[in-house]
C-alpha cells in the first residue's frame, strides 16, 4: 500500500506561489528510498477535472522519500479543491501514491 505524508504548500490562498508542496511517499508504512526514480505530479480541480498540474517534481531527499513542487501563480489562481498523486518511475516499473484515492489540495479565496 502506498500513501504521501503531506508536509507543506497544501493549504493555500489564491495566487500564493509559497511554500512549495513538499511530502513524503510512503509504500507499506516505510518512507520510499527514491534512488534512480523519476517522481511526477498531477494535480487536477474536483470540479471540472480540469488538470493543473503535470510535471516533474524534485527530491528533496532520497533516502527519507520526501519531494517538492514548486507552485506558479497560474496553477493556484483559481480557489477550490484540487486532488493529486504521484507516480514514480524508474524505467522499468512505475507506483502511484497514493494508490487508494488521491490526495487534497484546498485553494482559499482572497479579500478583494
């Protein structure tokens, strides 16, 4: 079973490009060793199924399986719900975390 532990960058407030979405992959309980992996993220409105995000993340960390995005301004304009996962490859086999469901993304309005 795998899972993300979401750190930051989850919460946001609309336009906010700060922090970054940082979490740790998770596969049976134990922090994923991301050695010779290729993790991507995607990102997409639970409303329109619109995608907003598809794109290489970064590692943070190998061993502790803990990644990063860095957020644009387009991608966090609009408020709402957003879900994602992660898949990582290596070339020879790809795993989604999670793999039950999706993880959140909440994208709060802004005084205007």
């Amino acid at each position: 079973m795998t899972d993300v532990e979401l750190f930051t960058g989850h919460i946001l407030k609309e336009g906010d490009t700060d922090p970054d979405l940082t979490m740790k992959l998770i596969e049976d309980g134990v922090a994923k060793n991301l050695s010779d992996y290729t993790p991507t993220i995607r990102i997409r409105d639970t409303k329109t199924g619109d995608i907003i995000v598809s794109s290489d993340a970064s590692i943070i960390n190998e061993q502790a399986g803990t990644i990063s995005y860095s957020w644009s301004a387009d991608e966090t304009s609009s408020a709402g719900i957003y879900e994602g996962e992660v898949t990582i490859d290596d070339g020879s086999s790809v795993i989604t975390f999670p793999n039950y469901g999706m993880f959140q993304i909440i994208i709060n309005n802004i005084i205007e």
